[in-house]
C-alpha cells in the first residue's frame, strides 16, 4: 500500500489515495503524539474495482480491506441495506476503490475516483496547512441519468491509548443507543435515549461516555448522536495535547459513536482498540435507519455536492 506523507513543522499527515484515499495518520511532531488507530501486523489486500458481493457479505470484503486511519463513506454510511431498490456495501464503495492521483506535493494530495454501482463520481483534496490542521474537501457529481440517492460521511477511526484518560467533548440534541447491539456479549450500555455523557450500563449503573478509559476494557458500543454543531475535541491529557474535529453540519448533522476497546470475538480478534467519532448525513447505524428516518439525500443528474471537515493537534 503506497502511503503519500504530507508534513509541516508541527504537523504531519499520511494517506493511500490508491487504497480507498483512506489517511492513515495524523502525528502531533511536538509530543509524538498519534491520532489515528491501525490495524498492526496487517498487510491488506489491494484496492480494486471488483467489490465483491454486496448486502452482508460486503462485510467480509471490507475487512480484507481495512487498515484502520479515516476514510470516507459514500454514497452509504454503516451497516448494508437497500438504496434505491439496490443492496448496498458496508460503508459504500469510495472506500473500497483506488483513486487516481491529479497531484501530489508535501503539504496536498488530490484524487479522483469513478463508482462502479452507483452513478457517482467523486474529487477529493487533503491538504495539510500552516499549523498543522489536516483541511480534506469533496465534491461529488452524479454522472448518470436519473436521480440517485446517497448518505455521507467521515470515518475517523482514533488511537484509545493516545487518548486514554481523556475526554471527548461534544454538543448534542439527541442521543441514544440502538438496539439490538451489533456484538451482544460485548455491550455495556443500555438501549434508549439519554443526555450527553450520562448513558446507562446494561447493569443499569451509569456510564460517563465522555471518559475514555485508561486500558481496554473489551466493550464494543454504539451510540447514536445528532449533533448541536461541527466540534468535537478530545482531549489527551498523557501528552498534554487535545485533537479538533469540525465536521460541516449542513452536509452531517449526525454522529455515530463507535467504541470497540479489545472486544473478543467482534472486530479482528479482539485487535480493535479505538473510538471512532464518525460524522453521518443521516441518523442510526446504517441505510436501512436512513430510509426508516426519510434522511436520504437525492442528487439529480449533473447534479454536485460538496463537504469539508478537518482535525488538527493543539495544546490542552
């Protein structure tokens, strides 16, 4: 997997435009400090246009895939279902293709990519600017003939033990937790709706969400957010630094939580050690939740959309 590293004096950044655009770093260069969590002593398989079944056995498909890092989610986000009368992939295609390279220097990257299913074409730009904040912008257009529907979203994927003891910082009008749990046996937290940070453990002791824990306690949750603006930090008081997501609200007013820290027997043999904070277009774990919810959005033909998010390093 070809890496492009991009990299200021206080900052830098990694990405794989070939395999799905995913970026794969982001290092404070003054503490040391790692943002993003990867999957270690993996070797994946490449991107390709061939992508393999879709609905549930897209799942499979992903994890011969996944490396961890931040990687988009289009034209679905989460858990497979029907689009447009289609079965669709976990987590859409952008992820699962290689993009063409349009340039690359030490402080931007720009990609292009095709769908192969969906009627979608797409131009991404990461671009690491003066003091250290990773700016990535997207546009894509639909390039068929009819209308097509489509969610959106970012998939940060963050390092549990760069943030452990840590707390993550949001403004939310709505929370709550989805049931049935993906992982049972790995669950902490009790289904319904409940004010931000204070959730309900299964044992129906609360659970200050906002903490995360100093060592992996083998949970797997997922947490339902809708979004009351674009920030969210998360503090890292082990290295005395705190990372800054803004996520375009206009473009994702919802959150996904995701929380999976050595879980046995769910993600990769319990390799999994992370919290990803993942900005979402619609509401739920998925397509089927977004058609449930009526929160698909249509683009007509010739049609474009564009979003912007950013994460930067900067002292607690």
């Amino acid at each position: 997997m070809v890496e492009r590293e991009l990299r200021v004096d206080s900052a830098s950044a990694r990405c794989a435009p070939a395999h799905g655009f995913v970026i794969t770093s982001l290092r404070d260069e003054v503490s040391g400090a790692e943002a993003l969590w990867r999957r270690s002593g993996f070797e994946p398989a490449p991107a390709s246009r061939a992508l393999g079944p879709s609905g549930d056995g897209s799942a499979e498909t992903f994890d011969e895939l996944f490396v961890g890092g931040c990687f988009e989610m289009f034209p679905v986000c989460g858990l497979p279902g029907e689009l447009d009368g289609r079965p669709t992939l976990l987590h859409g295609e952008l992820v699962r293709l290689p993009w063409s390279e349009e340039h690359v220097t030490t402080r931007e990257v720009a990609a292009r990519v095709a769908a192969v299913r969906t009627p979608f074409a797409a131009r991404r730009t990461c671009r690491l600017e003066d003091d250290g904040t990773l700016v990535c912008e997207t546009t894509v257009a639909n390039v068929g003939g009819e209308p097509a529907s489509y969610a959106w979203g970012q998939h940060p994927c963050l390092a549990r033990e760069t943030f452990a003891g840590g707390r993550i910082e949001l403004r939310a009008t709505r929370c709550w937790v989805p049931e049935p749990p993906l992982a049972p046996a790995a669950a902490t937290l009790a289904g319904g709706g409940f004010a931000w940070p204070a959730a309900r453990g299964r044992d129906g002791e609360p659970v200050d969400l906002a903490l995360v824990p100093g060592e992996a306690d083998g949970r797997l949750d997922h947490v339902c957010l809708e979004l009351a603006d674009g920030m969210v930090r998360v503090t890292a008081p082990r290295v005395g630094c705190a990372l800054e997501l803004r996520f375009d609200l206009a473009c994702c007013p919802y959150a996904l939580l995701w929380q999976d820290y050595r879980a046995a027997g769910a993600s990769w043999w319990g390799a999994a050690d992370t919290l990803a904070l993942e900005s979402w277009s619609t509401p739920g774990r998925g397509v089927d939740d977004a058609v449930a919810a009526g929160a698909l959005r249509v683009l007509q033909p010739g049609e474009t959309a564009s979003t912007r998010w950013s994460m930067r390093w900067t002292a607690l």
